[in-house]
C-alpha cells in the first residue's frame, strides 16, 4: 500500500461514513411527514421481510399524512402490524384501501428529544471517523517500517491524516446543527 492508497481509501471510508449519517437523518421524524422514516420497517411477505416502500406506493398528503397503498391488497394487516412494531410515534389508521399515518405537529419536548437522537447520531460518526484516523495512522506506521520511510515525512503525513479527520468532522458538525435547525423549526 503507498500514501496514496492510504490517503485514497481513508477518504473514501470517511465519505460512506457522512453518507450513513445522512442515511440515518432521513429516519429522524421532523415536523412534516416524511417517506424516509419508514426505511427501518418491514414485512413478512411470502416469509422474508420485505420494506415497505419495496411492496406499496408511498405518498405525502398535505405534509402531514403518509398514504401506504400496498400494491397487494391482501396484506394490508400485515403492513399496519408492521408500522405499528416499529413504533414510528403515529398510529396507522387502515381503511381497507390504504393506510393513512397522521403526524401530529412535535410538541417542544419531543422536538428536544430528538434533537438528542440527532447529537447522538452524530457522535456516532464521529467515532466512525476517528477510529478510521486510527487505522491510516497505524497502516502509517507499518509503511514507514516496511518502506523506511524518514521521520519528517512520517510526521507531515500524520498530520495530513488529522485534517483530513478535522475537515470530516466539520462536515459532521455542519450536518448535525443543520438537523437540529430543521427539527426545532415549528
């Protein structure tokens, strides 16, 4: 492995790692209605469990209301079993068609609350990113005994390794102040 690869494939896993993040803020409920926070849920279809947005046509209605119309019928109960499990804050209310989720507008408290999912989401990446500055740092380390490589260059690239952490983590505090905005806004 050269420098290169180093720097090429340490960049790289910090980009999925920003990318998770942004797939776990999409599952945040905010004040509108969104498709996204019904990612995590799925239905035992056929015996596999299938996501529902795999089997059903999911639409916003007045920003409010989720519309799940699942494209068979016959397992609208299943469905509404399954929303109900995952415990997404709302009740299905199923009306033989289609299922219809009314999201109440977020009290303060609850907005706070998840604004502490939000932070926590966050330092959860940021882990993700420093233990990936430990691992360039410790393939640093066997490149410099594998390629004797001179001290000072060692160092420069040590220190090119934290920026490239601080650089991701700005980009990871950016994130979370800007979901937090979007969850407190009324």
């Amino acid at each position: 492995m050269s420098l290169d690869e180093l720097f090429l494939n340490g960049e790289e896993k910090m980009e999925k790692a920003l990318e998770q993040l942004n797939r776990e803020f999409k599952t945040v409920r905010t004040g509108r209605a969104n498709p996204n926070i019904l990612d995590r849920v799925n239905v035992e279809y056929y015996g596999a469990p299938t996501p529902i947005r795999q089997m059903a046509q999911v639409t916003v209605q007045d920003g409010t209301t989720l519309v799940i119309a699942p494209f068979d019928k016959s397992i609208l109960k299943e469905v509404e079993k399954a929303l109900t499990k995952a415990e997404l804050g709302v009740m299905p209310n199923n009306d033989g068609i289609v299922i219809r989720m009314i999201f109440p507008p977020l009290t303060e408290e609850k907005r706070k609350e998840i604004t502490k999912d939000v932070k926590k989401f966050g330092e959860e990446s940021k882990v993700a990113i420093r233990n990936i500055r430990r691992d360039m740092t410790d393939a640093l380390k066997k490149l410099e005994k594998s390629e004797n490589l001179p001290e000072d260059v060692v160092k420069d690239n040590q220190d090119k390794i934290q920026k490239l952490t601080d650089k991701y983590t700005g980009k990871i505090e950016a994130m979370v102040s800007e979901k937090e905005k979007e969850v407190l806004t009324v």
